[in-house]
C-alpha cells in the first residue's frame, strides 16, 4: 500500500484516435494533477501514440489494455511488451473480458506479466470471480488461484510495487458493484496470497484496486476501504465529469487523511 491512491480509466473498445484526443483535452481541463492521486488512462491500442505525445505525463500517464508476451516474431495482431515500452507506464493484464471472451487462461497472464516487468511496465493484474463462483462461496480459491498462477516464476522484486486489481465478474459492466466489506475482504485475501508467496514487505508495497461498475456515487465507498488503493474505472471513466470527480474524491480523502494524521 502507498500513500497515494491510483486512478485507471479502461476505457476499453471504444473511441477513434481522434475521439480520444478530443476526450483527453476535455479531461485535461477537468482534472486537476494533485501529488497523491495518479491518473492513468487506458485507450485503445491505436491512440497510445497520439495520446502518448499529448498527454503531461504529471497529470495522466498511460496504460495498456492487454499485451503480447513474446518480444517480435510472425504474431499476426499482437502488440508486444517490447513495442509497447516507453509509451506506456502500466499494462492491464488478465482483465476478465481477455479471460472470458479471448479464452486467456493464467498460463498466458503469467507470460504477460513477466513480459511487462521484463520491458519495464507495471503490471496491473486483474482477479476476480463469475457469479456462478461467487454462489459457489469459492472466491477466496479462485483468487488464489489466479494470482498463483499469474505470478509463477516471477520474483519478489518483481512484483514489488505492481498493482492487482480486484474486479468481480459479475460487477463489471452491471450496475452490481461489490459492497465495500467483499471488496475489503478480497482485497485481504490477495495481500496475504502475496505475503504466503513474497513476504509481508512485498505484500505492503503492492497497490491493490476495485474495479466493476465504479461512479462517482460509489466511489468514496472504496476509496475509504482498507487494503484498497485506487479504482480501476471501466464505463465510467468515458464520461470526464465523472471521471474528474473521483480523481477529487481520492485527493479529498487522501488529505483529510494526511490531516487526521498530523493532528494526533
Ligand atoms: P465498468 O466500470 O464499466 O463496470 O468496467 C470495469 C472494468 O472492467 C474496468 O477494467
């Protein structure tokens, strides 16, 4: 866990190059760039560039939606890590729309994960359970599993300061966001996964986020939950006046916060 609290907006499958220039402007006038909020913004792949040269890296840096484990080679429409470096600080990896729709199983995360951490790009790991495993009481296994199976082979430097994002399959895109106390309970469930494999130091050090049907009704709900770090903001986040207000929230609580803690 770090002071600061850390805002991605996924904005998924959706606007051309040019309409995300347009949005980032509008944000770029919306959105304050405060010391203990860091914004990022995932577009589509085609307009990391653009967006790359117009963006203050102070106030919005960029993030991957997905990647390519393997560095060049005859992968027809992968984007690798490799080319990714430089453009982008973090990469989501796993997000359950790859896991469901594109069949991406924790052996293909794993090698993402790795191939990010290897081009310099901070993972952003997303776990979280269906509905039906969630009925099934299994979310604490399939948490476990996925961050097991998504971090093998990688070390305890290595997942120093790389960011897992808690997103219930079910939340995402539903209106049917978690209640704070899951979201606090999961996200216990994945620092003491990382102690078991890495250590308690490495386990503080990891930025742990909630994603699935974020706004800014709900947001402060979860930037006051323990153990969570920052928001992972999927349909939201294409709406600035959204977008820009639980960027305030996460600078509000995190100085009434800083206060609190001067005065005892
Ligand atoms: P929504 O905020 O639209 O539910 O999407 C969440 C998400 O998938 C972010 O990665």
């Amino acid at each position: 866990m770090s002071g600061k609290k850390l805002i991605v907006g996924n904005w998924k499958m959706n606007l051309t190059v040019q309409g995300a220039s347009l949005y980032v402007h509008k944000l770029e006038k919306k959105i304050k760039t405060h010391r203990d909020v860091e914004v990022v913004l995932a577009p589509g792949m085609l307009a990391l560039q653009s967006l790359g040269l117009q963006v203050n890296r102070r106030q919005f840096k960029l993030a991957a939606q997905n990647l390519y484990w393997k560095d060049e080679g005859a992968y027809t429409g992968e984007v690798s890590a490799y080319q990714l470096n430089g453009l982008v600080e973090y990469a989501i990896i796993g997000h359950s729309e790859r896991r469901h729709i594109f069949h991406e199983h924790d052996k293909d995360t794993r090698g993402k994960v790795q191939a990010a951490i290897r081009h310099d790009i901070t993972p952003i790991l997303c776990v979280g359970e269906t509905a039906h495993e969630k009925a099934a009481h299994e979310t604490h296994a399939v948490l476990h599993d996925q961050i097991v199976g998504g971090l093998a082979n990688i070390t305890a430097d290595e997942v120093n300061g790389m960011v897992i994002a808690y997103e219930p399959v079910w939340a995402i895109g539903t209106g049917n966001n978690a209640t704070p106390v899951d979201v606090e309970k999961a996200a216990q469930t994945i620092r003491d996964q990382i102690a078991h494999l890495y250590g308690a130091k490495v386990s503080k050090s990891v930025r742990v986020l909630y994603g699935g049907s974020v706004s800014s009704h709900n947001a402060a709900s979860y930037l006051t939950t323990p153990g969570i770090d920052g928001l992972l903001v999927g349909g939201a986040s294409l709406n600035a006046e959204e977008f820009s207000v639980m960027v305030e929230l996460a600078h509000t609580f995190n100085e009434t916060k800083n206060l609190a803690r001067k005065a005892a």
